[in-house]
C-alpha cells in the first residue's frame, strides 16, 4: 500500500507577508511605509551637492572654445587634461599646497594632543573648581567669531613676527581647542571609571594612564576631531588671507582667489584648480567617515 504525501500548504497570511517582503526587495519583514516628503527632501539635497560637483568637473576637463560656450553642464568633447597642467603653473599650485597641508598637519596633530589632554585633564578633576572653570571658559569662546577679534590679532602677528604661516598654524590651533576639547569630554565622559580605577589600582600614573588606557579608547575621536580640523583649516580664506603678509606664502583658497580675480574668463582653468583643491579633502573625509558617526554619537550615552 502506497502512502500519499499531501503538499504543505502555506497560510493566506504568510503568503502575503513573503509577497511584502519580496516587492521591498527582501529588506525585512515589517511593513514599513516610507516617508516620501523625506525621501524627496534628501533628493533634492542631494542633487543640490552632486550638481555643482558634476559642473566642476565637466567644465575642467572642457577646452577653452567649449567652456565658453553652453551652460556648462554639456559632456566635454574633446576630453582634455592640460586644464590641470595649466593651473598648476599659473597658479604655483604645488607651494600653495605643501603650505596648506604644513598648516593643516600643525592643525591636526596639534588639536588630537592638546585637546584630548586637556579633555582628560578636566573630565580626571571635574570637582575641582579651576577646571570646571576652565571647560566654562573654553565653551565661551566658541561663542567668539574671528571677525570680531580679526584687527587685535593681526597687530599681535606682527608684532611678534608670526606673520606668516606659522602664526596661521598657531591660530587655527587656538581657536580649534574650545570645539574639540567639548567633544572629547563628551567622549570621556562615556568611558567607564573602572578601566581608570583598575589603571591605577595596578599603580599607573596619571600620563601611563592618558597614553596607555585613555588615548587608545579615543581612536574614534581622534579621526572625527583630525578631519573636521583637516576641512577647517584647508579651506580657510579669512584668516590666512589677513595674516599672512607675502603673497609668495599664501595657501590654496587665497591663491585661487587671487588667480580668479586676474583671469577670470579662464573658466576651465580655475574649474580645474578647484577641483585639484577639492580632492585632497573629499579624499580625507572618505577615507575618515566611517569613524566620524561612531567618535561623534559614542559621546551622546554615558554608559
């Protein structure tokens, strides 16, 4: 006698669920509605950033004949790279960048140390007066825009000689600590006591501690704090503008300006020297954004 195996039979309603789940592509399981006004918002956001992206580079890879002619945002036929070529030299491309990248490196390393160590130096003695004081006092200069102070500080630059890219290094040093002192003690105030305790119970002092326990847990930090102080500063028109008083030693967005005001037709030219000015920083943020989200939203929770 043969035995009749029946079909299983799927329910009406998992049967509609695996349908959902199949239209949305096999994401989840939840019927989840999407928010269009959002959605299209962030369209359009995105397009607002992509636009002139993409009409950047078109227009620096167009001959001189081609940029002068359209809207500009027509594919460039011929393709041609001499634009690059061209604006380096018209530009002294090369010495505004290592000035540029010697201002941003001062910037970056300078901001990691001081601000970490002051963070730490605060967060280990919060009951103390002097140094809740202090994070008062550094929170309220954020609160101080350059403009306003702009005069007082380039007399002080030259009255002490740091006219030049030194003094702006000094600067963007100075004024980058009030920032990323408050996110690195929002940072600290997230790590547990007992990882210090434990430390010191073994009879670590207070810098084996910083450099062995602390600074290590910070490496989410560090990044976010090195690329937003790396964009600050690279592209920073005001304050190098001001001080730096030889022409010879200006950075990149200064040079650009300089160049725009003197060869303003050269469309293709300047678009091509924003862009070689523009790649350093998209490389740095692309390399460094997966870790800028997790240093800024690890402080949020103290936990």
């Amino acid at each position: 006698m043969t035995a009749q195996t029946s079909t299983p039979q799927i329910p009406p309603v998992a049967r509609d669920t695996a349908k959902k789940w199949w239209r949305r592509g096999g994401n989840d399981l939840d019927d989840t509605k999407y928010n269009w006004t959002l959605t299209i918002v962030l369209i359009v956001l995105s397009l607002a950033v992509l636009v002139p992206l993409y009409f950047t580079v078109t227009m620096a890879l167009k001959t001189s004949a081609q940029a002068g002619t359209g809207t500009g945002l027509a594919l460039p036929s011929p393709l041609t790279l001499s634009n690059f070529a061209e604006a380096w030299e018209l530009t002294n491309f090369g010495r505004a960048a290592l000035i540029s990248a010697a201002i941003s490196a001062v910037t970056v390393g300078g901001l990691i140390l001081l601000a970490s160590m002051a963070a730490f130096a605060i967060a280990q003695n919060w009951d103390r007066k002097l140094f809740r004081y202090s994070y008062f006092y550094l929170l309220a200069a954020m609160f101080i825009p350059f403009p306003v102070i702009a005069l007082p500080q380039i007399k002080f630059m030259s009255i002490v000689g740091l006219s030049n890219p030194v003094g702006v290094a000094i600067l963007h040093l100075l004024f980058g600590l009030s920032f990323n002192i408050l996110l690195y003690s929002a940072f600290l105030r997230s790590v547990p006591t007992e990882l210090m305790e434990s430390a010191q119970i073994d009879g670590a002092r207070t810098m084996q501690l910083f450099w062995r326990v602390v600074f290590p847990l910070l490496a989410p930090m560090n990044a976010t704090v090195a690329i937003f102080a790396f964009l600050q500063s690279w592209n920073d028109f005001m304050m190098p503008s001001l001080i730096i008083a030889n022409p010879q030693w200006q950075t990149i967005p200064v040079v650009q300006a300089l160049f725009q005001s003197q060869f303003s037709a050269n469309y293709n030219i300047s678009f091509a020297s924003y862009l070689m000015a523009m790649a350093p920083t998209v490389v740095a943020y692309l390399f460094a954004q997966r870790w800028v989200m997790s240093g800024v939203t690890q402080g949020a929770i103290k936990g």
